[in-house]
C-alpha cells in the first residue's frame, strides 16, 4: 500500500502523492457526493461569491451518513495507511470534508493550516485529499514543503481575511504567493482516485476553478496515538456544538472512532 519512500516524502515535506491510492472507491464516491448534495448536513456550506458562475459545495462529518463514504473510509486501506504515515499504533478519524468546486467557481483557497480551525491537536496527524475528477497542475492544491516543521501554528482566518477568533493575536500566514521563489512549492496533476496525503500543520491553498470541468474531492481527516483536545479561542471548524471536552484530555469519543490498530 505505501513504500518506504512515501512514508518518508510525507514526513519530510509534509505532504506526497499516492498514485491510484482509492481508484477502485471511485464510482461510490461520485454517487455519495450527488446523494449528499441532495441531503446536505446541518454543517453544509456553499459559497457563490459575487461574480462567480457557480457554487463551491462542502459539507462536513457526512463520512458515515452515506454508503460511498463509509465504505471509502471503513473499508478501503485508508486507515492502515493512515497509522503508517504517522507513525502511529491507530488510526482514529476526525472527520470528513467533502468539497465541490463546479465549473466556473471563482472561489480560491487561501494558503492555511488546517490544524488552527480543528479541536483536536497532536503531532501524528494526516489528511488524505481525494479528488475524483482529474485535475492539472495549474489547478491542483499546492503544499509548502517542510511547512509543518516550522513549530508556527498561523492565525486561523476566515476564508474572506477575516480573523476566526476574535483578539486572536496569533501569527498571520506569510504572503505565499507574493515570494514563491522562497520556497519550495509541490503540487501534482492528479487522476481520480489519487490521493495527496498532508500534515494539518502543512500550509496549503488550492486556486478558483476557472475551467468547464468539475472538481469533487473526498477529504478525510485521521489523528494517530498522541491526540489530545485543543484549546482554541472559539468555536472551532467544523463545529461539534454537543460536545463535552476539557483541553488537553485524550482525543476520543463516539464521534471519533478507531478505525485501525495495529494487532
């Protein structure tokens, strides 16, 4: 499932590419994606900014709501792959992040971290970013490589610039785009079923959707043995308004299962 090479690309840069990963949870994925748009979540959020000719759907926590997902999360080999790349006796999931540019789509993904929005933190983290349609490379998500060793955890923003947390004095994330020959940029053209797995430190950013094709993505979110609760200055993302936790407790739950343990 993984080579040696790849565990140590990923915990090196931050992020590698797993060719033909989940090509066979494809056609599932697709099918899960339509049966969730047409019964979204209470967590859904689309946006279709001004100007834009169409919406960008997401939804999150859906991963056991619809068969496709299930079975790409529970039964495919994701979750022992998961517990490899970080190095990790088991493999829990987060949660899912289904998200749909459609043509046309004018919103672009500011370079962040994901570990700022999220309740839990830990240093055996791994998100696998599935697409299931092709995408080139000068649309595909981009990663800075080593990102996630630079000890920074950056100021979670909104996607409009705005400060999550309010009085959040945090560092601001560096102008990626304006000094990119300062450093090292990996992104890949990518075929459905591939899969980029990445660190919730590793900064990255995807840009707008400006061609005829769709892009649906399938992205699940795994935290290993180390995970504790966060504490964050507000509400975090996605939200899990029903939950009891004290910061820094181990990370578990009904809502966060083992999906892998090493026998």
């Amino acid at each position: 499932m993984l080579t040696d090479e790849q565990i140590e690309a990923f915990r090196r840069d931050g992020a590698v590419l797993l060719k033909g990963a989940f090509r066979d949870y494809v056609d599932i994925a697709r099918k899960a994606i339509e049966e969730n748009k047409a019964n979204p979540s209470w967590r859904e959020r689309t946006y279709q900014p001004d100007g834009a000719a169409a919406p960008f759907f997401q939804d999150y926590v859906v991963w056991n709501r619809f068969d496709g997902y299930r079975t790409l999360v529970k039964e495919s080999p994701m979750a022992e792959m998961a517990a490899r790349l970080m190095g990790s006796k088991t493999a829990r999931i987060f949660h899912d992040h289904i998200l749909v540019k459609e043509p046309g789509n004018s919103n672009v993904t500011p370079w962040h971290q994901d570990a700022p929005y999220y309740l839990v933190e830990g240093d055996k983290t791994v998100s696998f970013w599935v697409p299931l349609d092709a995408v080139p490379r000068d649309r595909t998500i981009e990663y800075v490589a080593g990102s996630h060793k630079w000890n920074t955890v950056f100021r979670p923003d909104r996607f409009d610039g705005t400060p999550l947390f309010e009085g959040d004095a945090s560092k601001a994330v560096p102008d990626i785009d304006a000094n990119r020959d300062q450093y090292e940029i990996l992104g890949w053209a990518v075929e459905p079923g591939d899969a980029v797995a990445f660190a919730f430190t590793t900064l990255h950013g995807a840009p707008a959707n400006a061609s005829p094709d769709r892009r649906r993505v399938v992205s699940v979110r795994w935290v290993g043995d180390d995970a504790r609760f966060a504490d964050r200055l507000g509400a975090t993302s996605p939200a899990f308004p029903d939950l009891s936790y004290s910061p820094g407790d181990p990370f578990e739950g009904e809502e966060f299962p083992v999906l892998y343990s090493a026998s």
